[in-house]
C-alpha cells in the first residue's frame, strides 16, 4: 500500500493537518491514517482514544463537515483512520481553499481557485455574467461575421439568425438575469480585451530564439481573430517553397492550411481567459508554435488528449457558439484531425508540451523545406519586378481605399482590392497583382483561393483566362 490520490500517512496529530482533510473533501475524498511513518510503517499512537473523541469535533468546528473517525489496529498497534467524502460545494480552512491531487496537497489561489469556485458551482469561466457589456455594445461586423458564418454551417435556425441579437444571444445560451455573460463579450465586442484582459493574439518572426525580427497583434473579436491571424501567417510569415513540375510553377507551405487553422481554434477556444495572457504564435524558418495558457481537463495528461477522447471544451459557450459558426465540431477529433493533415503534408505530428504553464504546440517544417527557404529574406517581404500596370486599374484601388475599405479588417480589405482590380482588368495574374497591391505573390494566391471558395470569384480558362467577379 501506497500514498495516492486518496491515502495520505502521518505518524503523529497536528491540527495543521485539517487543511489535508479540507483538500480530501474539494477533491475525491479520502482516508487520513495517523500513527503511520512515511513508508507504511504502522507506528501507534499513545493518545489514540482522545483523539477519537476530540477530532470529529475540530473537523466539524473547524471545517464544517463530518468525518468517519475510526480507531482500528494494525501489528497490535492504535491508529487512527480519518475517512473523508467529497463535498459538493466549496470546504475552507481558515479561509483557506486546500485540494488534494495526486499524492500532494496544494493551496488554491489566483485563478486556480476562481476555478475551483466556478466548478463547484456547476459554472465555468465563460458562463459568468459581465454586467458592463450589454446588448448596445455588441459589434454589428461581430454579429454580421457571425450570422453569415453560422448561415452557411446550417447548425442553427434561419429564423433565428434572421432575428434580432438578442434572440441570436439567448440562442447561444449567452444571457442569464444578470445580462449578458464573458463569452459574449469575447464573441461580441470590437475589442474583447475592454472587458477581458489578454483577449488578443500577438505574433512574432524569429531569426532565433532571442532575435525577434517583427511582429504583429490580432485584436477584435475571436471569429475574426481567427481569420485575420490566418490570413497573417500566409500573407506575411510564412513562405512558399518554389519548385517545378515540367514547366508547372508550384509553391508548398511549410505546414498545411487546415492543422495550422484546428491548432489555432484549439488555442482560442480552449484558452484559459482569466490569466490576463495573449496567445502566442512564434514563426521560425523551420518551426511554428502556438502557445496559449490553457490547462488539460482535470487529471487528464498527454496521453489523454493525443488518444481517442470525448469533447470536453474548457469554455463550452465559446465552443457552442465556435461549433454552431462552423468552425469546429463537436466530438473532440480536432488532435486527429491536425495529426492526419500533418501526415498527408509529409511532415511529423506537432509536439504538444504542458509544461509552460498552459498549453504548447510545435510544428516543424522538413529539413529539405528549411534548407530552401534559409537565406531567401523575409517570409514578409513584397516581391519585386518591372510589370507595368494600367492606370485605370490603380485608380480604382485608390477609389475603393477612399471608399472606406482601408478601414475594414485587413482580410475583407485585401479581398476587396484584389476584386476592384479584376473588375478593371480580368486577365491579371497573381505576379501583376502583388506587384500593385504591394503584398506577396503567396498572399495573394490565398486570397483567390478563399474568394473562389466562397463564390466570389471565378476563372475561366487557364492559360490566357480571365477572372469574373461574382455579385
């Protein structure tokens, strides 16, 4: 017999060790043995029959529950054995909140025991009512973004989405007596971190480890957080391996698109927001990783969340409202999902690490990849060139910018331009378009996927084609 989650041995009383009792009822429950050495050892105890009579009174004074306070013997010796259950709400000691895991004790504070508090209660972070943010605060570009993306997933009612925000928040479980609650705040407000600390993504280019190159931070709602730091990562940090097939031009990312997109939801979605901290992309020349604080489930490990597991979001409001946008699922596959699209792209499954004080994520590009790309500049440099591009067509971007589309989200506003220029000149390619919209070959080619994808853009022909802007 060992020490465990629910077994803890003292040879001799102290009335410091309620606080022990106090962490069996927050967590498990348990048997507190006292008259045993640290090995096992049965020792005794010579004021074992006061102890009987006095300890269930401290336990009940002092903690306010009742414990099952037995003397048994063992190799002809006196111990007492303190049997414990699992209270549902909150023990304290002293004001103190103690938790046992493992086969230790700890003192909750900070967010650790917000947490434990929320649990308790049958609450968790985003469920919390944020009395400051109402109904008039909400975003209309969060709440459009959202009726849009939530329309073409078809996981909530057309009529719903059809009403007015407080129809669509209550929908989503996002208002209680109080108003409205955290991940309304976070799903809905222009700039969450008003009312969040920490509600934003930042993200830097590494030439090593102490070398930062330049950064960037993604601010707005979480939905467009999402988009606009995968639009950052193709547009600006992460660059194409050229190679050819024939004649055929063909660019590679170092990582592919839809595991880069899931390890990013993951981060959003799984944060722990009461830490105050910002998400953290880190871009290298031959490693990407995301970091956010978050912690695993309780008692999960590794090994857990790398397996076969159930969905258990650590904001399950966020997470409905991610699911019903379409942006994620709801059977806890997102791990498989990055690891199989890893192996598809011919590069190793992300190393997770939780040993940061939340949640790390590393994907590494191959070493042919890395060794292409050294050297090549700046992933976020503009490319360079003599193509001359009509007057007509930079008038028009000039009009769409004094439009007010230089004031939209930098994804909406490239999209824009990219479309303003097709409508003038169909037959523009992707060198001709970077060339006069001052971004990269690359950026631009991700933009004409997700404008076709999205039925906004279509080509016709290939060679000696042109493009048709859809209304």
């Amino acid at each position: 017999m060992k020490e465990s989650q629910t077994i803890e041995w003292k040879e001799t009383w102290r009335d410091e060790y309620l606080r022990w009792i106090c962490g069996f009822a927050n967590a498990d429950g348990g048997v507190l043995v006292i008259g045993r050495d640290d090995d096992g050892n049965p020792t005794g105890l010579k004021d074992s029959k006061k102890l009987l009579e006095d300890l269930p009174n401290k336990i009940r004074d002092v903690l306010g529950i009742i414990a099952d306070v037995r003397l048994v013997t063992r190799q002809k010796k006196d111990l007492i054995e303190i049997h414990v259950e699992p209270y549902p709400s909150p023990i304290s000691y002293k004001g103190e909140y103690h938790y046992r895991t493992g086969s230790t004790k700890q003192e909750l504070k900070g967010q650790a025991l917000e947490r434990f508090l929320l649990h308790k209660r049958g609450r968790r972070w985003d469920d919390v009512p944020e009395p400051s943010f109402t109904v008039r605060k909400c975003s209309a570009a969060a709440m459009r973004r959202f009726r849009q993306s939530a329309a073409g997933s078809h996981r909530m009612d057309r009529a719903v989405l059809r009403d007015t925000p407080t129809r669509i928040l209550a929908s989503l479980e996002l208002v209680d007596r109080h108003g409205l609650k955290r991940a309304a705040c976070l799903l809905f407000a222009e700039r969450p971190e008003n009312f969040v600390s920490g509600a934003w993504i930042k993200i830097g280019f590494f030439a090593s480890d102490s070398d930062l190159r330049y950064q960037d931070e993604v601010h707005g709602d979480l939905l467009h957080q999402v988009e606009a730091t995968m639009e950052l990562l193709h547009t600006k940090y992460l660059k194409a391996a050229i190679s050819y097939d024939g004649l055929q031009r063909r660019e590679t990312f170092p990582y592919p698109e839809a595991a880069l997109r899931e390890a990013l939801l993951n981060a959003v979605v799984h944060k722990d927001y009461g830490s105050g901290i910002p998400i953290q992309i880190s871009v290298y020349d031959d490693h990407l990783v995301i970091w956010n604080p978050g912690v695993l489930p309780e008692r999960w490990t590794l090994q857990h969340l790398l397996g076969k597991h159930p969905s258990q979001p650590f904001n399950p409001l966020l997470a409905n409202a991610f699911f019903r946008a379409g942006y994620v699922e709801s059977w806890g596959r997102g791990i498989e999902r990055i690891q199989d699209e890893c192996k598809q792209h011919g590069i190793g499954k992300p190393i997770y690490d939780t040993g940061m004080s939340g949640l790390m994520v590393t994907f590494r590009a191959t070493a042919l990849y890395a060794a292409s790309v050294r050297g090549a500049g700046d992933p976020g440099s503009t490319p360079t060139g003599t193509t001359t591009i009509p007057t007509t067509i930079t008038t028009t971007i000039a009009n769409a910018n004094a439009n007010g589309h230089a004031r939209e989200p930098a994804a909406q506003s490239t999209r824009e331009r990219i479309m303003a220029a097709l409508r003038s000149t169909p037959n523009l390619n992707a060198p001709d378009l970077a060339h006069l919209l001052g971004i990269s070959v690359d950026g631009i080619r991700y933009h004409i996927r997700r404008l076709t994808a999205s039925g906004r853009l279509r080509r016709h022909g290939t060679k000696g084609g042109h493009w048709e802007v859809l209304p």
